[in-house]
C-alpha cells in the first residue's frame, strides 16, 4: 500500500515539477518578451530624443545664424546711414559757408527760391522773409530772370531786384504780384515767402529744402558713396 501510495505521489510531485518547470519556462519567455520590448521601447524613446536634440541643436544653430546675419545687417546699415548724415552734415555745412557769402551761384540760387515760392503760393501781395545778410544781395545785387518763369534763365547784363522776380511771377500766374521784404527770420539761406495776410506761407529756406527733399536726396546719396 505504501508502495502504491510511494508511486502516486511520485506522480503528482512529477506533474507539478513538469507543470512548473512550463510554467517557469513561459515565464522566462514572458520576462524576456517584456524584457526585449523594454529594450525596444527604450531604445527608440533614446532615438527619438537623440533625434530632438538633433533637431533642436539645427534649429539654434539656424537662429544663431539667422540672429548673426540679422546684426550684419543691422551693422551694415548703422554704418551707412552714419557716412550718409555725415554726408548731408558736410553738404549743410557747405551751403551755409556758401550762403554765407556773396557768391554768384548762392544769389542765383536765391533768386530762384524766392521765384519758386511766390509762384507756388500763386502771386499776390506777398512778403519776403529773409535772413538779415541777404537782404541786401535781394535788393541790389540780383540777376535779372527772364520775364517768362518757366524758362527760369538769367540775363546777367540787366540789374534786377524784387520788382523783377514780382513781374516774373505775375508773368506766370496771371495775377498781379508785389514783393516786400519782412522782419529778418534765422536761416542757413533761402527765403520763406506768405500772403500778406499770413493765410498762405511757403517755407523755401535751405533747411526745408533738405528736409523735403532728403528721402530722394538720400537715395541718390547711398548710390554714389556705395556703388
């Protein structure tokens, strides 16, 4: 009986090895199943950041770049407006030793200034502002302009004074115009002339001239020093 008894334990005790040892080994097959995908998912997850940080690194070395190019540029340009407006300085400062004398083509000029003005307004009784040492050269020691404005020539042969440039424009506008000087204003040169009632003035001093026409001016200027 014993024997017997021996046998069926032996038995059971051989099934359950049997049975744990599958059971070990599908464990086993299952760890490493988890195991390998662990390793799968661990890798592509390392990948994927490497991946990232690659991309990541690209994109602030293009900014870097791109920030580098920007400042250039920017350099570039501060530079060149500095040697533009040191440009235009050099110019004013010209045009106010010029104005400053008796120059021929600075009075020429004058004239001009105040002819363009008096037309732009449209003639009438008008009054002519003037720094204090140009007063003079308007009053005695202008060229005569032509009779017709719009071919703005200048005989120098025949003296000239405001009378003139009053005819002139009158000549243009079909309206009877005078011209009187006024009080002395502050001004590198030029001349800013109004209505006598002060409903219309024109500023044509040198100053605004510039200032006018500094963007085409500007332009012209860039293209001389740098090309």
């Amino acid at each position: 009986m014993r024997s017997g008894a021996d046998k069926i334990v032996s038995n059971i005790m051989s099934d359950a090895q049997a049975k744990a040892d599958v059971n070990k080994s599908e464990a086993q097959v299952k760890v490493d199943a988890i195991l390998a995908d662990g390793e799968k998912r661990a890798e592509a997850t390392k990948v994927k950041i490497s991946e990232d940080a690659a991309k990541q690194a690209e994109m602030r070395y293009q900014q870097i770049i791109s920030e580098a190019k920007m400042n250039a540029r920017r350099a570039e340009l501060e530079a060149k407006e500095e040697v533009i407006e040191e440009a235009f300085s050099k110019a004013t400062e010209d045009l106010t030793q010029k104005a400053a004398t008796n120059d021929e083509e600075y009075v020429d000029a004058l004239i001009g200034m105040i002819t363009e003005a008096a037309t732009e307004i449209g003639g009438g009784d008008l009054i002519v502002l003037l720094k204090e040492e140009d007063i003079s050269k308007v009053k005695g020691k202008l060229d005569s302009i032509t009779d017709k404005i719009k071919s703005a020539t200048i005989d120098r042969k025949k003296p000239a004074n405001l009378n003139k440039i009053g005819d002139a424009v009158s000549s243009e506008t079909g309206i009877e115009t005078t011209l009187e000087i006024g009080e002395p204003i502050e001004t590198i040169g030029g001349a800013i002339l109004r209505t006598r009632n002060g409903d219309i003035q024109v500023n044509n001093t040198i100053e605004a001239r510039m200032l006018r026409f500094k963007k085409s001016l500007r332009s012209e200027v860039a293209k001389t020093l740098f090309n």
